[in-house]
C-alpha cells in the first residue's frame, strides 16, 4: 500500500471516529445513563448499532466492488454458476453466532431488570387520564402520597408565551428519592394503558388497569431525571411527564419529615373543620 492510499484510509478513519463520537453524544441518542440497568442497555445500544455498521459496509462494500470490477464495460464476462452449499451455511452461521453473541449480554440484563427484590423504598405509581399518582407503601416515607401533574403554563402550550427549557417536563409534584437506595417502582393505571419511562433510569413499564407491574433503579448521582407516559392514552397523552429528583440521604429524610408534616397539619385541619360542621 503506497503512501497515498494509506494517508487516505487513516483520514477516513479519524473522519470516521469523530462523526461516530459526535453521533453518540448528540440529542438524538440516548440519554447519559444513570443507573447500572440504564448502563447495560446504553452499551448494548451501541454494540448493536456498531454491528449494524460493520454488516453495512461489509454488505455494501462487496456489492459496491462487484459492481465496479465485474461491469460489461471492462469486458467481463457473467458467471454461470449454482449456488453453494458451503458459502450458503457461512451466511447463515455467521447470523446465528452474532445473534448469540448479543443475546447473551441482552438476557442478562433482561433477568436483573426483573429482580425486584429487597428493595429499600418501594413506591406506587398509578397512572390517571392525564397525571400521575405516587404512594410511598414501603421503606423511609411510607404513607407519603400525592398526585404529580403538569405544571407548564396553559400560555406556553397555547403559544402565547415563551417555552421554558423544560416545556412539557415539569410537574407540581416530583417523586423524591435518596441517592443509592433501590427503589422499586410499582406500576398500574386507573382508566386506561399508561407508561412509566424514564430513560436516564432504565425504566419502561406499562402500567395496566387491574394489574400491578413492576421495575426497579438505583441512583448513585442526585439530580433531575425526566420522561413521559409512553403508551397512547388519550388527547393529553403528551402532558403527563414524569420527573424523579434523586436527593442526598439528608435532604432526602427532611423532605419526609416536611411531607409527613403537612400531611398531618391537613387531616388537623380537616377535622377541625367537620368538627365546626357537626356543632353548627
């Protein structure tokens, strides 16, 4: 290979890497992974996307050269020959061996997605037409509950004020979480299917009317992690997101109290209240 050629393929190949790199950290990937589930599918994405590309060039790049070197203006001559028993098994173990190949990780990740055991907070979501309601049912905030709604501007949506940077990703209400802690989700719907994704997570989960589904995450960086009901559910399908803030342990123990204590001074409330109607 003389200087020239291979001056080209090394500029092709740093072209390559650095298009590909961009490709990876661009908005139309998937978010930076958060948790070890959210990890494994985020590498396994890409796994699967550089095979793809491999097969590519490898498919089209022998195509591409048949064409060129075997055309009728250079002379050449069709072939007449039956197909091979041989090449016919190579195309057809090659498939079967990379199919393998990536199953084996996938179905590792598929079995830990599914262990939801011994987890440290357990919480419900329940998906309503169109919001979302949360009851802590086990672990640090057990009996915290609340609905979680949107909470962007009806003059945004209408276009009649400017869009916020998270337009159509905030709610009133967030699922608070402490940082490190496995926290499992349990998952079902009130009306019809809903979906509970968040994808810095590695969650995606429909939640289903009479049934009770499951997912779990742990988080070892806090921070503000975004998604969205992912199943078609109505005309306001696209206004119930869903946004879990991950808390340092402190923080996270006086929200409970700040929750735990405010739920107590509204059932004061409400019973002074019926006790004013019951003497009047």
């Amino acid at each position: 290979m003389n200087g020239s050629k291979l001056m080209a393929m090394l500029s092709g190949l740093v072209a390559f890497g650095f298009y590909s790199g961009a490709a990876m950290s661009s908005k139309y990937n998937l978010p930076e992974p958060q948790t070890p589930i959210a990890q494994q599918i985020y590498d396994q994405h890409i796994l699967a996307l550089w095979i793809c590309l491999v097969i590519f060039i490898g498919v089209f790049g022998v195509m591409g050269y048949s064409i060129v070197k075997h055309r009728k203006s250079v002379g050449y001559k069709a072939a007449n020959f039956h197909h091979s028993t041989i090449v016919e098994i190579i195309w057809t173990a090659i498939p079967v061996l990379i199919l393998v190949a990536m199953s084996w990780p996938a179905t590792k990740t598929v079995i830990e997605m599914k262990d939801t055991s011994e987890s440290d907070i357990t919480i419900k979501a329940t998906g309503y037409q169109w919001m979302w309601g949360y009851d802590y049912i086990q672990g640090e905030g057990e009996g915290i509950s609340f609905y979680s709604q949107l909470s962007t501007s009806q003059d945004q949506i209408r276009n009649q004020a400017p869009k916020g940077e998270e337009y159509l990703l905030e709610v009133n209400n967030r699922v608070v979480v402490p940082v490190g802690k496995k926290i499992r989700i349990l998952m079902t719907a009130n009306d019809v299917i809903h979906a509970w994704w968040v994808p810095a997570l590695g969650v995606k989960q429909d939640a289903i009317p009479g049934y009770i589904r499951d997912a779990w995450f742990s988080v070892e960086k806090p921070g503000v992690y975004r998604g969205q009901c992912a199943e078609l559910c109505g005309k306001e399908h696209g206004f119930m997101p869903i946004v879990v803030e991950v808390m340092e342990q402190e923080k996270y123990t006086q929200w409970v109290a700040d929750k735990q204590k405010s739920a107590s001074a509204g059932v004061v409330n409400t019973a002074l209240v019926a006790s004013g109607s019951n003497k009047n």
